[in-house]
C-alpha cells in the first residue's frame, strides 16, 4: 500500500499529525510500523538554512547493526535539516526495505551497490571499480524509480581475516599469501565461513577460482557468522575467517584483514537509494546528505558498530554521537 506523499508546505503542527497518520496507515497495511523521529537536532555542516523544512520524509533501513545506525543518520540529516521524519528503520531482509522504497512508503534509505548490482539488478558479475560499479546501478535502477546518490567510502564487503599471531607465523597480508599456504601447508589452511559463503560464487568457490587454490574440504568449517570471529580470534580452530570489513568485532579482536589484492570480492559501498518522485519533489534532500556520505568510511563504520556490536550501545544514539561530534549536526 503505498502512502501518499504530503505537501512541502505543511506547518511543524499539520507535519507531527501527518507522521502519525502515516504511521497508522502503515501499520494498517501489515508492515513494518514506524515512530516520528523526535531529537532535536539542528544544522551543523549539514542543513544550513533549513532546505527541508516542512517536508514530511520517511527512512528506512534494514535490521542490522550498521543499518540501523546509518538510517539514523539519514533520519537525523534530514530532521536538522528542517523536516519532520518518519522512522522506519529495522525492517527484516534486503526485499522489505528496498520494497519500502520501489513503492513510495520510504523516500530513502542507504543501501550497498553491490546488493542492487547483484541482488535486485539480478547482475552475476561485479565491477571492480567502486565508482564505475555506482555508476552502473545508478543508471539501471534509473528506470525502476530509484535514485542513487554519489556513494560513501564506507565498504562493508567480504574479507578473509586471521589472528596477529597467525598472520605473522604464516607471513599472510594478501590473499594470493593465503593462495601460497594453501600449495604449500594444506594442512594449516583451515577455514571458519558462514555455510553460505562456502557454496557462492562471491563467496569460496569463486576465491579459489580467482587466486588458484583449493582448501581441503576437512578444513573448511561452517558455523554461524558470530562464531567465525572468537574461532578465528582463538587461531586453533581456523587460520583464516570470513568477515565483513566494517564489523566492530574485527578491530575489539585485533583480526588482521588480509588484502584482496586480485579485487575479487564485490564492492558494497553505502550510497543514498532515493525514491525518485521523492528526489524531485524534495531535490534538496542530495545536497542534505552530501556532507553525511562524504564522512563515511570502513573505518568509521567499524569503529560504530563496535559501539553497538561489543559495547552494548543503543545504535540511533551512537549515530547521534558521533554526528555531533563531526559537527555535521547540533543537539539542541
């Protein structure tokens, strides 16, 4: 059920009932319900001059930690911006929150270019220049009403990780080292991944392709992705782990990621996934967020997550922090 999109003009009172209303119309729909977003924030770097001011705006993000936290920022842009926004964030599943935005129900969320390239855009082969690989997906999602804004440097994608020790024992820093120990210690190439990982064509099967090794089948060993981090933490059980290069548990671990240096892993950098017809009623919304996605880098994310994943910290507020902290908004 899409909702309709409101006037730019609506006054703060007439913006608060509407955020309501729409709240009710989507929980009347079956999904996933929202809460109007109520920190009062202002502009720092970001939203000077209040370029969206009485526009309505709905984010959405999907369930995990770094989701969560980067729908915030979105949310958070925009309300310091000058608009009243509906919080959507934590949707279950990549199709639920990419639905919300093919349909009108969310005017924007950020999304990873490598998940439109390959899972919504249905493309089996990546490409291996970050901005070329945008620029792909900006221009085929063009006609299903999406727009994409210019991408973060933040890239949360595969990587092989091993533990300091290990890493040193073994001299590994690239992958075409792992490919090395693999030919000559079969025996200590043993592998924690996810049992998806083990059977994709981005995952295990396609890095062996790539770099030319086979790991024996007794040491690959599958588990939850959790469990792969204290396993690889622990160096005896595997040598090597599947992580993602933005979790928080690779830095409070010390795991060492090892250089994809053949680029076989796809890029996932984190770009704004706009409604279209939201985009041309509220264009201000690019120039809003411009600043935000410059920010974002692997590094950052990591270093978030952390706060959430390790720490035990509420993810909108650490998103708040630390866009304070930038000075990309202020909290009133």
């Amino acid at each position: 059920m899409r909702v309709p999109k409101r006037g730019r003009t609506a006054t703060r009172p007439a913006a608060a009932l509407g955020a309501l209303t729409a709240l009710a119309t989507l929980a009347g729909c079956g999904l996933t319900s929202g809460s109007p977003m109520v920190d009062d924030v202002s502009p720092g770097t970001l939203g000077r001059g209040e370029p969206l001011a009485g526009a309505q705006l709905t984010v959405t993000s999907k369930q995990f930690t770094e989701q969560l936290i980067l729908g915030a920022m979105m949310g958070l842009a925009f309300k310091a911006a000058g608009a009243e926004v509906l919080d959507r964030t934590g949707i279950q599943g990549s199709v639920g929150a990419r639905q919300a935005i093919l349909e009108g129900e969310a005017d924007g969320m950020y999304e990873y270019t490598g998940t439109a390239w390959i899972t919504y855009l249905g493309n089996t082969k990546p490409i291996k220049d970050p901005q070329a690989q945008w620029r792909a997906v900006r221009d085929a999602d063009a006609k299903n009403g999406v727009t994409w804004l210019p991408p973060a440097r933040l890239n949360n994608t595969y990587a092989l990780a091993t533990n300091r020790a290990n890493a040193e024992k073994y001299g590994l820093k690239t992958l075409s080292d792992v490919a090395e120990l693999a030919k000559k210690d079969p025996g200590a190439a043993t592998i924690c991944v996810e049992a998806e990982f083990a059977s994709r064509e981005d995952g295990l099967n396609g890095l062996e392709k790539t770099y030319g090794f086979t790991i024996p089948s007794g040491n690959i060993r599958t588990m939850d992705s959790g469990v792969v981090y204290t396993q690889v933490s622990g160096g005896s059980a595997c040598t090597l782990g599947e992580v993602f290069t933005t979790d928080g548990r690779i830095k409070e671990l010390d795991l060492v990621t090892l250089a994809d240096d053949k680029k076989f892993f796809p890029n996932y950098n984190a770009a704004p996934e706009m409604n279209s017809d939201s985009m041309r009623e509220h264009p201000q919304m690019a120039e809003v967020l411009a600043p935000l996605t410059a920010k974002l880098t692997t590094a950052v994310a990591q270093e978030l997550n952390a706060k959430v994943d390790v720490d035990g910290e509420d993810p909108h507020e650490v998103a708040k922090d630390w866009m304070v902290e930038e000075g990309l908004i202020k909290e009133d």
